[in-house]
C-alpha cells in the first residue's frame, strides 16, 4: 500500500504529540505577538535520523536550525508552521544548545540537546611512537571525551575530531596495548577497541667496544633510542640518565664502575623495560702466577696475568693497600711486600671500578705467623656445619659472612659494622655444641681503620664474657679457656658485643672455633 507524504506527516506529528517528555517547558505566549518563541523541543531520547518536534509561535520565520556540530536550513525541515518546526537530527549533532535562525535574531535553547548514541571503532592505527598521531575510525566518534591508553594514561584533548574519526596523539608514557574510548549522549559508556595499539620501544642491536673498561664510553646501537630514558648495567641497581649523546640509532654512555659483565636494559617513559640480547662483557685483572711464592716481606713479587693494567691498588693481608709499583703492564705488575703482611689470597683494586679480584692462590709469607690451628671450626670462609644452630638476628649494626678481605686465611671473613652502642650484630644461636675434650675459644679480629682501642666482648651463652681491646690494620688471634666463658657442658650462642657504648667502627672476624 502507498503511504503519501501527507499521511507520513500526519503520522509523524500524532507520534509526537503524543510524547509526555520535552526538553523545554511549554510556558504561556501571546499568540498575537509577532516575536519567534521557542516554548519546547524533543524528545531528547532521539537518535541521529530520528525526527524531532519544535513547538512554539512564529516559527514559520525560522531560517535555520543550529545543533551543535551540524546544521540544519529551513528547506530541509520535514515540515514548518506557525507553532511546529519537525526536522531530522543529522548524524554529526553533538551534545549541546540548539539555535533557531530568524531574521530578526537568534533563538537559543534554554536546556540542551542530547540524544542516545553509542560510539563504534572500526579501525586504529596498529603500531606508534610516543609522541606520534594516532588515527581511530569509526562511528560517533564526535562524542568521544577522552581517550585512555594502557596503564590508565588519558587524554582530552585531540589533534581533530568528526563523527568518523578522531586524531590522538600517543603520550610519552604511552604503554601498547587496547585503547579504551569514552563517549556522552543520554546514555554515557565506554568501548574498547578490538584492536592493539604497539606502542614503539628502543632495541639493541651492537654494543661496541665489547669487552670494555669502567668508566669508558660504551656506544649503543639499535632502533628508536631517542626513546629511551635509563639504562641499566648488570650489578649497578641505579639506572644511567646521563647520557654523553643520544640519537635514534645510537646512544653513547659511560660504564658504571660496580658493573658486571651481562645484559643492558633500556627503560622507556613508560616504565617498559627493553634487554639486549648480546651481554656485555667488562675487562677486569687477572691473575695467573705469583713469584716468588712464599716471599720475604720487603722483596719484589712479580705477577703475571691479564689486563693488569688496570690494577689500582693491591691490598695484602694484613697491610693497607699498595698503590706504587715497580712496574706495571698488561701482563706483569711488580710489587714490594710490605711488611707485617700475613698469609692469605691478595685483592686487586680495579682502575675506575668498585670492583675487586682476587688471586687464585694464597700468597704465602715467609715467617709470617700462620693461621691458628682449630680442631672444631664454628667459622672457615663461612659458618661450619660444626655449628648445628643458626646465624643472624643482633642488632646495633650488620654482619657481612662473605666479606672477601681482609681475610686472615682462605677467602672470607666476616665484616661486621657497629653502628649502635652495646651493639652485637654477630650472633650465632640455637645450638647444642658440646665443649667435652676441648679447652679453648679462639677468634681472630683485623681492626679497620678508626677502630683502634676500641673494645668488643665474646659472650658465651648470653652471660659469660671476655673483653677485647681492638688492633687496628693487623690480624689479632685471640685464646680464651673455655671455663672463663662458661660452666656449661655445651655452647648454645656466641655474641661478640661492642662494648664502648657509641658504636661507629668495623672489625673483621675470622677463624672462630674450639681447641
């Protein structure tokens, strides 16, 4: 059956009659004023192409009808009198004022115009950069107020936007993943894209030169490392921001001095973290033989190995650091030993670096005193199965159990660190060692600079005790008889508590044990 205009238009103005909600209020008017007045317009639950009502006088001198973000001239209305304007909503119409074009003025809205619509993607750009131009396509985009990126990063404000597309730019701090859209209209919502954004991150691709030295300069060469921010080396818990150069396939940093050999990672604004698939390797002193070996203290010791070179300084058991030599090379360093230097590995200081190397083999001193003899060993290079309990706990300061010199034999001592008065950051517990056919407490103890004079007390047992007045820059052993520290038949715990009451100093503890 043919439906003629007429009759669609009578339909249309029955269906609307017939609504009980307006956005404007109808309120009295002279009707036989020649002024154009807007009383009401709706419904505002309409959708883009649904055809609304404008009720009001004078409206057949309406020219035009401005929604926001579109526009609509009186030769497109569907239909105009004196009291009704129906138009159809375009599709670009946003949230906001309407306004009625008269020859003798505008007429705005009193309320605005809203209408339910539902925001669709169909397409984003697939890969970026920070700081580049996204594009989304789709529909009803023009009521999108905000943008959210992964890791919860908005943005509200665009580079352009329509009712089909919309211009993003990426932020700095911008993370790949979906982009999250959300839109206005009668029922406000979200969508979320289907699709990921890869958001662009610095890769390595050569380090060179590899191996190199601490505190030269290492250049990194890759793809989009302008972006990165830090970087990290293997063994060095701070990242490097300084960067002596920067550019997108090159950046150029100086090697921390703690670094290890091992990966470098990039850090982007985004907190995303990038590692190089290639390890880096750091040149450190090596050391291969030890001539004479035992030596006289005074007398010449040749080294031989690699990269020695870079040696800064050798520390001796039992001696400050050396840091003139007789001669150095990359493969021979010749040294004086001092004097009152013990047995024991020697420690090499590396050039520009906080790192150490030890030798393989102990240095052996002729007529140095030897390491004390122990028949049961509490600690040797770290706490003896001899010991059944535990280790830790204290307070007043830390105790390093792997501290590698000084040492008074093997490779370890332990460092402890007094920071509190009556402070006993070493202490061993919870055993049951029986002290049956043994007579006496040993312990050995190296005083660190600014430590001598200062007193500590071995305590058996937490009550027996026996004092010890510290010797700074030399290993001191110490014989105590079992029977001064306690009348038990077994030992439970071993403290050794400063007992100056301020604290401030370091000992080095090593060989610990019953005779």
């Amino acid at each position: 059956m043919k439906i003629t205009n007429n009759v669609r238009l009578l339909f249309i103005i029955a269906i609307t009659a017939s609504l009980s909600f307006f956005a404007c209020k109808k309120d009295a008017v002279d009707k036989t004023s020649s002024e154009t007045v807007l009383l009401s317009f709706g419904p505002t639950g309409a959708q883009p192409g649904d055809t609304i009502r404008f009720f009001g006088n004078n409206l057949d001198k309406v020219t035009e009808i401005d929604f926001t973000g579109a526009s609509v001239s009186n030769s497109d209305f569907v239909s105009q009198s004196k009291t009704e304007i129906f138009v159809v909503v375009p599709e670009a119409t946003e949230k906001g004022y309407v306004t009625l074009k008269t020859p003798s003025g505008d007429i705005v809205s009193k309320t605005q115009f809203n209408i339910g619509i539902a925001a669709v993607v169909s397409s984003i750009t697939s890969v970026a950069r920070p700081g580049e131009d996204v594009t989304i396509t789709g529909k009803y985009l023009n009521w999108v107020t905000s943008v959210t990126f992964n890791d919860g990063k908005v943005v509200t404000t665009f580079v352009s936007q329509s009712i089909d597309q919309l211009v993003v730019t990426v932020p700095v701090d911008a993370q790949t993943g979906t982009l999250v859209l959300a839109y206005g209209g009668t029922d406000s919502s979200f969508v979320e894209t289907t699709d990921t954004l890869h958001v662009t991150l610095p890769m390595i691709t050569g380090l060179s030169p590899n191996p190199v030295k601490h505190a030269d300069e290492l250049t990194i060469t890759g793809t989009d490392l302008d972006l990165a921010t830090k970087v990290y080396f293997s063994g060095v818990a701070d990242a490097v921001t300084d960067f002596v150069s920067q550019s997108a396939t090159q950046l150029v940093v100086k090697v921390p001095a703690a670094t290890v050999n091992g990966k470098i990672t990039l850090e982007a604004a985004s907190g995303v973290k990038t590692v190089s698939s290639m390890d880096l390797q750091v040149l450190l002193p090596a050391v291969t033989t030890m001539s004479p070996n035992p030596v006289d203290p005074g007398a010449d010791l040749t080294i031989t190995g690699t990269n020695l070179d870079l040696v800064s300084s050798i520390l001796f058991q039992n001696a400050d650091p050396v840091t003139t030599f007789e001669s150095q090379s990359a493969t021979q360093l010749v040294v004086k030993v001092p004097d009152g230097v013990t047995e024991g590995k020697i420690t090499l200081n590396v050039l520009n670096s906080t790192l150490t190397v030890q030798s393989p083999d102990i240095l052996k001193i002729n007529g140095a005193v030897p390491p004390p003899v122990i028949a049961l060993p509490f600690y040797d290079d770290a706490i003896t199965s001899n010991w059944n309990g535990w280790k830790g706990g204290g307070w007043g300061g830390s105790a390093d159990y792997a501290n590698t010199a000084p040492v008074r034999e093997g490779d370890h001592s332990i460092k402890i660190d007094y920071v509190g008065g009556w402070g006993s950051p070493l202490q061993l517990g919870g055993a049951s060692v029986s002290t049956a056919g043994y007579s006496t407490f040993k312990i050995s103890l190296y005083g660190a600079p600014g430590s001598d004079g200062k007193t500590v007390q071995v305590v058996i047992n937490s009550s027996g005790s026996q004092s010890i007045t510290i010797v700074e820059g030399k290993w001191t052993d110490y014989s105590f008889p079992i029977s001064s520290l306690t009348s038990a038949s077994a030992i439970t715990d071993i403290w050794l508590q400063e007992t100056t009451g301020s604290g401030g100093f370091t000992v080095y503890v090593d060989d610990i044990g019953l005779n």
